[in-house]
C-alpha cells in the first residue's frame, strides 16, 4: 500500500507538497516493545502506521506508568513529533505494543508543511483535538469510575482486541495499563474470580463469563 | 484596548481577515458567576480573555466537579468554540470566575478564519497543544501527587491569585475545583489546621504558615 492512502489530506496538496512527503517519508517494520518515542528517542517525527498496534503512556517519577491511548492501522501519531508542535509540555512514551509497520514523516518535514497547508494545519488540528478527547475520557474514568468497572472494561477491551478470551498479561501488565499497583490488580482480580467471571493463571487472566463482565463495565 | 491588541496572529492576517474579524467581534460584560459554555449556553464561539478570570471544568453524572483549567487576561478559550473543531468529544462547562470582560468571536466567523488562514489554523494548534498540556499535567497530580500536596498547591494558588492569605472559599468549592468529596477536604483542611498550616473558620480558610504550605506543595 502506498503513502498517498495512509495520509487523509492527500488530495488537498499541491503536487510539489505530495512529492515532499513522498520522498521524505520511510517506511519502517519495527518489533514489539521497540521505543518509538520518549527517553533515548526523541521526536523522529510524525508516525503513520501501516499494521500493528503502538501504545502511548506516561511514567512516573517512581516509574508508575498508565496508558494513555492506542494506536491501530491508519492512525497518526502526533505526539512523536512533540518538538515541532509549540507549547506541547509533557512527556510521552511510544511503543510498539505488537510487531508494527509505519511511516515516519521526519518532523522538520512535516513542520514545513504545516506551516504552509492550511489543509494540514488543520488536519493537525483535528488529530490533536482527537487525542486531547481520549486523555478527557481518561480523566472522567479515573475521577468518576471505580476500579472494578474501569478493570472490567479493560479485560473486555482487550479481548476484542486480541481476539480471544484468554489474555497473556501479568497483573503488573494490567497495572501499568490502569495506573495502578500490581497488589491493587491483584486483589481485584481474585475478587473477579470468586464471582465466576474470570480464570486466573500464571501470566494469564481467561474471561469465564464474558456477559456480566461486560454489564459490569458498561455500569 | 483594542480587539487587535488581545489577538496574538493579528499581524499574520489580510486586511480582509482583520476586517472580518473586527466586524464581527463582539465585546461582553460578565458577571461573576455566568454561564459562558455547557448547558444551556452552547458554542457562542472562541473567547478571548480582556479582564478577569474563567474557570473550566467538567462534570460528572452525579454532579461532582473539577477544575480543568483557569483563564486570565489575554487567554484565549477555543473550547467555547468546540462545535467547530472536529473530534472534540468531552462536554466542558465555562463560567466566569470574577466579573470578567471579554471579546466574543462568533464560531462560524473563527471557523471561516480557520479554513483560509494558515497562521490562525496554526495558532489554533498551539492552543490546543497548551490546554492538552495543562489536562496531562492534571491526570499526572490525580494519579500519582497524594491529595494533602494538591490541596496545599491549591491555597497557594488561590492566595497568589487573590492577593491574600485570607481565602472565602468553603469546603465543598474547593472540592469542586480539586475533584473531591468535601468530606475529604474537610478532614485534611482539619489535619492542616492542627499542623499550625491554616485557620478555619465559616466560609474561609486562613493560610497561618505560607512557607511550610508551600514547601508541602512542593514534595
């Protein structure tokens, strides 16, 4: 598949923008758990991903991490590209969460584009608008939901997303998922258990009863 | 002062922008207390900021609040504008904090700027980019600042930006702006005041030792 079908304002450039980004965006096939962005590699530019699935997250001093958002085929990854995108003031951590392939924009490419398509300006605009949305979801969750719910959702989101019901993640996994201590995943999850909802084993959580798991996180 | 003064890309626009834009801006009055965006007073249009203070915040279902974030003199507020931005999915509420003055520009006049000013479609970005920054801040001090330390920094604010040690604020407001139970605010407010940190009495909080409150807000 080419670029010009990844990049959704295509046909609003100009013939010399388009030949810009094609001969500056890379293709790249990059492993699960490679770094993608934050620590030791900084703003490479925007991300396009082609396949596979990318996982944006924060840490903390103490190294306490939470997931901020996904990112599946198509979407763009913004925050990759934090050095060309005034008054972006935190710190973002980008990784490959399952064997990906993307394509990188180079920053100071894509910066030359904004600052001369009002199509991308704008397109860059609604990407950002997108995410700042998902970080507000986040927040109503973590104010305003407990945590069983806000586990219960996961779990299900996950087996959507893995297509199965048993999940290979350990209860630090999910924790550093959720923003919260492995011993708090931990309790809950036996808890999940003694009410038949959940299978607990070594490395892996297997969905017994997936409707009430989902009532519970639709409560 | 002029409309031209409060907008900072004034300077990057055609004559025929700035006519538009000085037609169309319209300038209010508010009173403390009034409603500016969410509920009944949807998407007037983009904000800005002459004098005074907003304040905004969310919601919950059960009408619990908090605090996103504050706006002073030449602060521009694009979320008053939200309808007009694709992809913003989160319900705000606007109101004014202190009797405020300010420049209204209508929301199809901005979008119309938007689509055919790359410098406005820019600066747009920029703001996003710097109210997402202050959200991020935001779900970093409730995930993993403890909730003495945020309601510390909070007086410490509030004294700097009343001009006073001496705060009218009751439990439940500052429950609203920090996301809390006014119990919790009651129970630590008290461990402060046996601390020798504050003094209650009806409807204020009065700060007894800055130096040791701030150092707190600080840990």
């Amino acid at each position: 598949m080419e670029f010009a079908e990844y990049f959704p304002v295509w046909n609003k450039l100009t013939e010399e923008e388009q030949g810009l980004l094609r001969e500056n965006a890379l293709f790249r096939r990059v492993e699960k758990g490679s770094l993608l962005h934050g620590g030791s590699a900084d703003c490479q530019g925007l991300l396009l991903v082609v396949s596979g699935q990318l996982r944006a997250y924060i840490v903390s001093e103490e190294g306490r991490e939470i997931t901020i958002y996904r990112l599946f085929e198509r979407d763009l990854c913004l925050l990759s590209a934090s050095c060309i995108m005034q008054n972006i003031q935190f710190e973002i951590t980008i990784e490959a969460e399952k064997d990906s392939e993307l394509y990188v924009v180079p920053s100071r490419i894509y910066k030359a584009l904004m600052e001369r398509s009002v199509s991308v300006a704008n397109y860059t605009s609604q990407v950002m608008a997108g995410r700042f949305s998902e970080v507000m979801w986040l927040l109503e969750q973590i104010m305003w939901k407990s945590f069983d719910k806000r586990l219960a959702e996961f779990l299900v989101n996950e087996s959507v997303l893995e297509g199965t019901l048993c999940l290979k993640l350990t209860h630090e996994m999910i924790g550093n998922h959720l923003g919260t201590a492995r011993e708090v995943v931990t309790r809950m999850l036996r808890y999940f258990q003694s009410e038949g909802l959940v299978r607990l084993s070594r490395g892996t959580v297997e969905i017994t009863d997936s409707p009430r798991l989902e009532e519970l996180s639709r409560k």
